[in-house]
C-alpha cells in the first residue's frame, strides 16, 4: 500500500489530517501561535512492514539556524512513552543541512526515517517536536504536535 501525508501550514492553530490508511491516521497542528511556512512529506502512510520512510522537508526559519536542539516527546494512550533530546547543529563541524540556514532562506532537505526499529502497538500517539536555538531550551524555533492513531498491531 502506497501513501502520502504532505502538509503545509501557514495559520496556527488550525488542525489538519493528513494521512489515513489501513492501519495509520496522522493529523498535526502547531503547537506555538505563530505562523509558519513549512511543509513534510512522508511515504508510505503505514505502519506496517515498513523498514525506511522517506521524508522530505521544505521551512523558512525565522531565525538562523546555527544551534538547533530537537525535543521529542511521545506520549501513548494518555502515558508519556520517550523523551529523546538531540543537538543537530552546534555551530561547528555540524552535518545536517538545517545546519547554517538563514533566517528567510528557503531549507529543502530530503532524509530517511528507519521505521524497522519501532514496532508501534495499536493506539492513539501524541508526538510534540520541538525546536531549540539554545542548549537550555529557552528559544523555541518550531514546535509540532503529531497525533497518530495506529488502528492495528504491527505483531
């Protein structure tokens, strides 16, 4: 099964589904209330026998982008499941393409998300990403809340 969730968003606080199939729903919206200029791609819209989704990412920060820490926090069926904190941009050697984007600049990147590690039981997940331009998480940058139904068990 073939599927695509893409979504841009120009308005805070408007909610949107962008993704249903046979055992995946995903909807999203910003968690801060600022507009946005941004847009995510993800094939296939499943969860199910899936080792690599492909990913593609198109944003105009508005601000640069020397240091960018991403904050995840999942929560499953109402009980928080991970908190996972990742610097991707230090200011020096940093490997990722957001790394030294201009406030203004149009950032198009393309990655893979490797799904074989996580075998996602059936339920309802809350997925908040945020974005840091500070190591003590004082200057948020981005913030997304993914909600995602997984109608049934990958196992």
């Amino acid at each position: 099964m073939f599927g695509l969730f893409f979504f841009i968003l120009f308005t805070p606080g408007v909610s949107e589904f962008i993704c249903t199939s046979s055992d995946l729903e995903m909807s999203y919206t910003f968690c801060d209330s600022t507009a946005h200029a941004f847009m995510f791609n993800l094939t296939p819209c499943s969860t199910m026998n899936k080792s690599v989704w492909k990913a593609a990412l198109t944003w105009i920060p508005r601000s640069d982008i020397d240091f960018l820490k991403i904050v995840f926090d999942v929560w499953y069926d109402g009980a928080k499941a991970l908190l996972w904190k990742e610097l991707l941009c230090s200011g020096a050697d940093d490997e990722y393409s957001v790394c030294g984007t201009l406030k203004g600049e149009t950032l198009v990147s393309t990655f893979d998300i490797k799904g074989s590690r996580i075998k996602f039981p059936k339920g309802n997940y809350s997925v908040v990403v945020q974005g840091f331009s500070d190591d003590s998480e004082n200057n948020m940058v981005m913030c997304l809340n993914f909600t995602m139904i997984v109608k049934q068990d990958a196992f």
